[in-house]
C-alpha cells in the first residue's frame, strides 16, 4: 500500500510481484519478476505490466568471510504507463550493479548502484546509491535489516530513503515485512511478502537471501512517485556443477544417526570417500537452513576417514535435527565442485515408550522417536522379582505382544521392563506394573539408560572453560530460580568441555515452556538431552 495509512485523499496504489530464482549451477543463479502496478483515484486508473530479469554469482572468501556475491538486473522491461488501453508515458529502462558479503553465516552487508536510462536529466539524478545490513537472531528464524538509498546528486544525497524490515523464516517458508520512508514527498511504503522453498526428493531446503536493494522511481505525470523494483529472489544454489575434470567415489558414513552424548554407543560418525592423490577436497556440514556448521578439508583419500563427534566450528555441539553432510572437489582453478552430499542425523533424546494393558493376555506397546529403532526388548517379572517372561525382536515393537508364559491369574500383579533402542544408540527403559484381572494399570514413567534412572534436561551452553559455564549458570538461576541448574564437565576427543544445564523433566513436553523462554531470554535454542 503506497501512504495508505496515514494520508486523507482518496488515492491508492496497489502492486503485485511474482517471483522465480534458478540455480545455474553452484555459485551461479538467475531470477526474474513479474509485476502488475495499478495507481487509483477517483476519477482514472493508471496500470502498468512490467517484467525484472537478473543474475547473481558467489564466490567464496576463506579469508575474508564466508562468501562475496555480484550481481545485476535489468528492471521495469514494460510498455509503459497505461489508462483505459492507452499509452500515457512511457518508463526508461533500470540497470541495477550490486554486491553483498557476509562477514558470518548471520551477518549480511550489501552495496549497489542503479542507473536509469533518462537522458534528459542529470547524472546525479539517474544514479542511486543503496546501502545496506541484515542481521539474523534466534538461531537465524528471526532477521532484522536496514537500508539507506538516495541519489548521488550533492544537494539530494542527504534526502535519501531509509527502509528498515524483519523476517521470519523456518525451513519451508518466510514471512518479510518492510517500512520505506523519506525521499522527495516524504512517502511511507508498507511491503508484505511470502516465501515458500520446495525442492526435489533428498534435496536440502534452499535458502534465499532478502538483501535491503535499492528501490527506483516511477514518476508519471499525475502519479505519485513511488518505488516499484523490489529485490529479484535469487536462490543460493545446492546443485553440483558436473565436470569431467575431477571424480570422486560415493561417500559413505558409518552411522547415519548418532546420539553424542560419550555413552560409547554411536557418539560419532566416519565419513569414508575416495579421490585421487593430488585432489584437494572440502567436507561441510549445513543445518535445514542451509547455514554451514561445519567443516574439513584436505588432500588425496583420508586413510582413515574423516569423523565427525557433533561438535560445530563454534566448538559447541549443535543442536538435534537433520544435517547434509557434502563433498566439494577444488579443481585446477580453486572452484569448489559438490560432488556427493548425505544425510546425518543428530539425535541425543531416547524414544519415549508407552505400556498398557489391551485384552486379557496382550500388552500395548507404543514408542516415539525421530529415528528408527533398531531392537527392543520386554521382560516381565512377578511380585517376588523373578523373571517369568522374555521377548525380543529387532525394529520397532509391535503394538500389541501377546503373552504365552504369564499365568492370567485374578488380583495378580506383574512387572514389566521394556528396552527399545534407537539407530543413534539412544536406549530407553519404560516400566510398567499391570495388575490381570484386576483391570488396573500403574506406570513408572520416564526414560532409563542403564541401571539409573535418567531424567532429560535442557542444556543450554557447552564451554571450555569452567568461569563461562558458571557466568552463565549463575544467569540461568537467577532469572529461574524454581528449577534446577546444574554444570557437567565432560570429555570429548581428549578436551574437557562444562555444559550448562536446566530443568529435570519425564518427557519432551514437559519442557516446551521453560525451552521457549530460555530462548527468548539468552538468544540461544537449548537442547533437550539425557545427562549421562
């Protein structure tokens, strides 16, 4: 909406922006936009179709940060202004020239030129100037950004635009909202926008960067000016970029989900691929928003692989989810190639496990997990602790094991253990006390590793020195002083990390709230874990 909030005539001017980025290989891209412009009063309607074309290219900065992109456009290809069918005036075309560079994976710093192509004005005013910052917080789903453009003529340039903005995002969509106010007339324009990101079967999420870009002009005769070039989406492309330079066999993990939590039992994975001697390579690691987390590089095969404990570049372990694991092969020229990408999955929660009494003789079993479960175990035990019963089977339990050994005695109570394991080594133990013939059941809740009886926790940092750990410990018990903070001191690959950790809970939901405001309150995502 153009000054639609705060004006009182009766004008208004409404835009409609379709959108669509493609990878052309990986540091390459290309978008365009399609447009409709309609500016309304009562007594005429100016309408214009106009299409943006564009292209961007990355490259990356080891040195320097994380990556520099280029790029160009080409914006307002149209036919012009119209009123009822007719032409009133046409639009000179836009060449926009721009670069972004992000310092971090969160930190995003950008800079254009825009020229347009009116030959009976100045070059002052057919050159515009953008400037801008996006920063991104809450583990990147909320982002903040600001921009400043205005045209490089002396006495105007202090006139400019300034336009702030804030996102949304998760892994399948992003919700922007953004304010431009100042310029010539002083004009307030309000943008709304949506991102939805699909891709194929096994692909990672694409994530598109929404860089402050300058905006230009449309000043018909009797319309007010007013921007209408928003940015082009230019997707930051996951796609190998196949040549016949390099080659590199299938890489392999030998644990596709691992649970690091130092139980010995899948803490780690190996990555194992094969190139050529002299092949130099580079192993990352992306998160679902396809931020990188991770990384190794090298010459010629590893002889022993490359393993991986959970750990990120910041030294902290990151948090449960899906990670894609890709191998880059850097050709003749230092251009990364991605050759093989998998799929590995941090998990440090156990299943959790249900049993219940169904029909005389049957015993309901119910587990959820984000990984599959590889074996499980039910033993059933009487009053005086005796096992009486055992059965086993590898993958999930069914739901219903029906019993052959147990006497269906009336008013007679029995004990039962049941194990379930999952890929990631996670091992949980539910017991249940179901009384046959009775119809009562008891429950022992909670999750159980080994002989303990664990409790989950949040943890919500991991340092290498002690003085952090209590900082931040100290911090967590006074803005919660009803739950229980605690500092376990571990070892990883030989070094000694202290992780910070809150709250005891039975099950994953009881600990939504208090993870919810940790967030808000430290900027951080805790994780839910099992001490050990």
């Amino acid at each position: 909406w153009f000054n639609g909030w705060n004006n009182n005539n009766n004008e208004s001017t409404q835009i409609v922006l379709l959108g669509y980025g493609l990878a052309l290989g990986e540091q390459a891209s290309a978008g365009a936009n399609l447009r409709y412009y309609q500016n309304s009063t009562p007594i005429r309607t100016n309408y214009l179709w106009s299409v943006d074309v564009g292209m961007q290219f990355t490259y990356p900065m080891e040195k320097l940060g994380d990556s520099v992109t280029v790029g160009m456009n080409l914006s307002e290809l149209s036919n012009g202004i119209r009123e009822d069918g007719a032409l009133i005036e046409s639009l000179p075309l836009a060449a926009r020239f721009g670069t972004t560079y992000r310092p971090d994976s969160a930190t995003l710093l950008s800079a254009d030129i825009a020229i347009r192509g009116q030959n009976d004005v100045s070059w002052g005013e057919r050159l515009r100037l953008h400037f801008g910052v996006e920063r991104w917080l809450l583990n990147n789903h909320f982002g903040v950004r600001v921009g400043y453009t205005t045209l490089t003529a002396s006495d105007k340039f202090s006139s400019g635009e300034w336009t702030q903005g804030i996102s949304f995002r998760n892994s399948t969509g992003q919700l922007d909202y953004a304010h431009v106010r100042g310029g010539e007339l002083g004009q307030s324009l309000h943008w709304i926008s949506a991102t939805l990101r699909w891709g194929g079967k096994g692909k990672s999420p694409t994530h598109i960067a929404k860089v402050p870009t300058p905006v230009t002009k449309v000043k018909p005769k009797d319309v007010p000016e007013m921007d209408v070039s928003p940015p082009i989406l230019m997707p930051k492309t996951l796609e190998p970029d196949v040549g016949n330079e390099v080659s590199s066999d299938e890489l392999q993990l030998s644990e596709t989900a691992i649970s690091p939590n130092s139980d010995d039992v899948a803490d780690s994975t190996t990555f194992h691929f094969k190139v050529r001697s002299n092949d130099k390579w580079k192993l990352t690691l992306r998160d679902a928003y396809t931020e990188q987390v991770w990384e190794k590089s090298g010459t010629g095969s590893p002889t022993d692989g490359v393993v991986w404990n959970g750990m990120g570049s910041s030294g902290k372990l990151v948090p449960d989810g899906d990670y894609v694991a890709q191998l880059h092969i850097i050709d003749g020229k230092g251009t990364p190639h991605l050759r093989n990408s998998k799929k590995v999955t941090v998990d440090l929660i156990p299943a959790t496990v249900e049993i219940s009494k169904k029909a005389p003789g049957t015993v309901g079993v119910k587990t959820w997990d984000i990984n599959a479960i590889t074996n499980w175990k039910l033993e059933i035990f009487d009053v005086n602790n005796k096992l009486v019963e055992t059965s086993e089977g590898r993958g999930s339990p069914p739901e219903a094991i029906v019993l052959t050994k147990v006497p269906q005695l009336p008013e007679t109570t029995y004990k039962f253990a049941l194990s379930v394991q999952d890929i990631a080594g996670n091992k949980s133990v539910q017991q249940a006390q179901l009384q046959f013939g009775g119809g009562t059941t008891t429950t022992d809740s909670g999750t159980q590793v080994g002989n303990e009886k664990p409790k989950l926790t949040l943890m919500v940092g991991s340092f290498a020195e002690r003085r952090n750990a209590d900082m931040l410990a100290e911090n967590l018990q006074r803005l919660h002083p009803n739950e229980k903070v605690k500092i376990y001191t571990v070892t990883i690959n030989g070094k000694i990390v202290h992780r910070v950790t809150i709250g005891e809970f039975a099950a994953r939901p009881d600990a939504s709230e208090l993870k919810q405001q940790i967030q808000e309150s430290q900027g951080v995502e805790p994780v839910l874990i099992t001490p050990q």
